[in-house]
C-alpha cells in the first residue's frame, strides 16, 4: 500500500488519543493520529515524524500522522504506526498469494458471534484471517498487545472456534517495522492474550508473523518472524 504526499515535521505533544502537535516547517500544526494506542515509546518530543496531507478541505486537521523514526543504536529505525496500515497491507499480501491461492476473498465478514478481516476458501476450505498490527518493539523483539484489548481476546477466541469446526484459522501478526527478530505476545500487559494465543495454536490455529518493507511512503508485508508463546 502507498501513500500520497507525505512530509515530514517534529512530534511535540500528544493532546488527546487523536490529536497531536506536530512542528512542520517551523510552524506548530495539529495533526490526526492514525492509532489510538498508546505508543508511549513513539511519540516522544522531539522525534522526527511522518505525515500525509489530506486532500479534504473540510477536514479540522490537514494531515494524518503514519510513522516515526524510532532511535536505535546506530541510527533510526522506521516504523509505520498506522493502524489502518496492516489490514490494507495484508489485503493485497492474501490477494498475491501469501497464504497460497485463495478464492472468494473478501474482507471485514461475520462468522457466527464475530467479525473477521478476511475470510475466503482455499481447495473447498473455508478460511479466516484475523489480522493485528505491531508497534512495540524492544531490543529486537516485537510485542503485541501494547494494552489489554477485550476485542483482540474476542477474535482469537474466534478463530479458535472456528479451527475446531475445520476451518483455516490464521492469526497474522504484521509487524510495521523491519529489523525484528522474534515475535511474542505481552505477557506483562495482557497475560490472557498470551494464554489465548497458546489455546488457539493448540486447536490448530496458525500464528504467524511478518515484519514489513517500511518506508515513509509505502507499506509492504515482507518476510516472517519467529513466533514464541514462552511466558
């Protein structure tokens, strides 16, 4: 996925979960954040920021916040922060085969109590994908949640069921940054997700997860990370 004139500016201050300030071009601008997380560890004062001009006029903030350069030994690490990203980037990795030739993919479908991203069959199969984006990183290793989240739990749960009754059940972790070298859940922050994850890998579901091509102006799924459950 890509995106349209992008720019850059200097964080400043995060308002509210949606608003932030932002300096750009010496001038301090309200800009949307397109991730209500808490992404503690991104939007700090004085890191470099990425925004895309919005087209609206009507708009009360005239660019959407997408990514940060996250300091690390060395230099920076590029890391895409929105939360539209990941769906949007996983659709066109399932369209071009990612989890092998799939039919009758379509996304955002209800199944019983739940409602997945995708769903489509593959060989008279049915499947479901459920997809989360990851932010938090820490020497190396990606975590997610970064707060506890009752609908993450919900989808999970889901997916479970849905293994036992034969479906494809896939759980894709996309990891909005390279660099990454394992994938685990947050245990600290939400140890019922991990406990989740164990349940759902032992009925058949499929974790898998995938750091990204990242760059100011493009998102691309790329290649696997080693997954662990390990509390």
């Amino acid at each position: 996925m890509k995106y349209n004139d992008v720019c850059k500016g200097k964080f400043l201050r995060r308002l509210n979960r949606f608003v932030a300030e932002v300096e750009i071009d010496g001038r301090v601008e309200r800009v949307h954040v397109k991730n209500t997380g808490r992404c503690a560890e991104l939007l700090v004062p004085g890191y470099c920021v990425y925004l895309e001009k919005s087209a609206s006029r009507a708009r009360k903030t005239a660019c959407d916040l997408i990514g940060v350069d996250k300091p690390v030994p060395g230099g920076a690490r590029y890391v895409n922060m929105d939360s539209m990203a990941p769906n949007r980037a996983a659709g066109e990795w399932l369209a071009a085969g990612g989890l092998g030739p799939l039919e009758k993919l379509r996304a955002e479908a209800t199944v019983g109590d739940s409602r997945f991203d995708f769903i489509a069959e593959q060989a008279g199969r049915p499947v479901a994908v459920e997809v989360k984006g990851c932010t938090l990183e820490e020497n190396g290793i990606a975590r997610f949640p970064d707060a506890p989240t009752l609908r993450g739990l919900k989808h999970v749960r889901g997916l479970t069921r849905l293994a036992g009754e034969g479906w494809r059940s896939v759980l894709l972790v996309v990891i909005q940054m390279k660099g990454v070298r394992l994938f685990t859940p947050n245990w600290e922050t939400q140890p019922e997700f991990g406990y989740a994850l164990i349940e759902a890998r032992s009925a058949g579901v499929e974790i898998l997860a995938m750091d990204c091509d990242v760059r100011p102006g493009e998102v691309r799924i790329d290649r696997p990370v080693p997954v662990t459950l390990k509390n």
